[in-house]
C-alpha cells in the first residue's frame, strides 16, 4: 500500500483545519460592531500607474495613514482616491507577469504577481447643472481642464480694437451674479 504524499492531507486534518477556520471567524465576528457587519473588506495588491499631478511626498504619507482606497475595484472604471484627490482608473493587461516586493529590512520580500494594472488619470470634477439648480438660482461653477488655454482667443484683424473691449455678461438668475467677460490673449 502506498501512503499519501505530503501534498495529500487525510479527512480528519481536513476536519481539524475547518474547525480551526470556523473558531477563527467566529472570534473575529464576535469582535465586530453591528455597523461593521454589513460592509466587507478585501485586500489585494496590485500595480498602478498614476498620471496627473500627484505629490510624491504626499503620497507616500497617505499610504502610511491608510488613506489610499479603491473604489468599485471590480468594475471596469474604478476610481482611486488618494486622500482628498480622485483619480480615474481602467485595468490593463500587462505585458507578462509584473512581481510585486516589499523592501524589508534591506531585502526584498516577494509579495504576489499580477497580470492587470489599474492606469489612472486625475478627474476633474463638475457639478451637472439641472433644472431645478436653475429655477433656484444657484450654480456651481468649475474652472476648465488645465491642459486648455483659456486666455487666448485668435485676434480677428478686420475687429476695431474699440469692439474687442470687454463687456460683461450678466446673469438671468437671482443671487450671485454671473460675469462671463471676453478674455484677450496675453502679449
């Protein structure tokens, strides 16, 4: 008779380890607030490529206060917060498999491997304007993407210069006034 190999386990150590599970969860279930035990955690490492303006200082300080999450992680568009900072994600495939380390006392450690990569882009907020905001009066206004020039408009030459002057807008709602005014290009 051949004996089971070390990777083999027979029934009453499978029993014993589910035993062991089952205490496990039970003592950590019994530490639980009832607010906690609606809402599940899973951790998992992952790489991800960060583009925006992002302080690296800044960064490595939320990581160490725990203030770095992801959000609908199993969606297509997740999005990775950063303290107070969003940033919107899409998961790729990488080329091959990425090994991730954690330096640890002066060596690596070997930590997991991944196949995906959360690329992020830094998102720009804006509140959507609707009906309602307008028959109340209010707005909220949000400055346009940094990578656009605001400033500039093309000069048109046949303009008199005494046309181009700039003459505000007002607004058509009570409340704070809104000044939309012309802008000239910088010189």
């Amino acid at each position: 008779m051949s004996q089971p190999g070390p990777s083999h386990r027979n029934d009453e150590e499978m029993r014993e380890e589910d035993e062991k599970n089952e205490l496990n969860q039970e003592k950590r279930g019994n530490e639980l607030n009832d607010e906690d035990e609606d809402e599940e955690w899973e951790e998992q490492t992952c790489i991800v490529e960060i583009n925006g303006i992002l302080d690296a200082q800044a960064v490595q300080e939320a990581i160490k206060d725990n203030l770095v999450t992801v959000r609908n992680a199993a969606t297509n568009k997740p999005i990775l917060q950063v303290n107070n900072s969003l940033y919107m994600g899409n998961w790729e495939r990488c080329l091959g498999t990425d090994l991730i380390f954690k330096a640890k006392d002066g060596q690596l450690e070997f930590i997991a491997t991944s196949d995906k990569m959360l690329k992020t882009e830094k998102a720009l907020l804006s509140a959507p304007v609707n009906q309602e905001d307008e028959r109340m009066g209010t707005r909220e206004l949000s400055p346009p993407p940094m990578n656009q020039n605001c400033l500039s408009k093309k000069k048109d030459p046949s303009t008199p210069k005494q046309s181009r002057q700039r003459k505000p807008k007002e607004s058509s709602s009570p409340g704070i006034p809104v000044i939309d005014m012309d802008a000239e290009p910088i010189e």
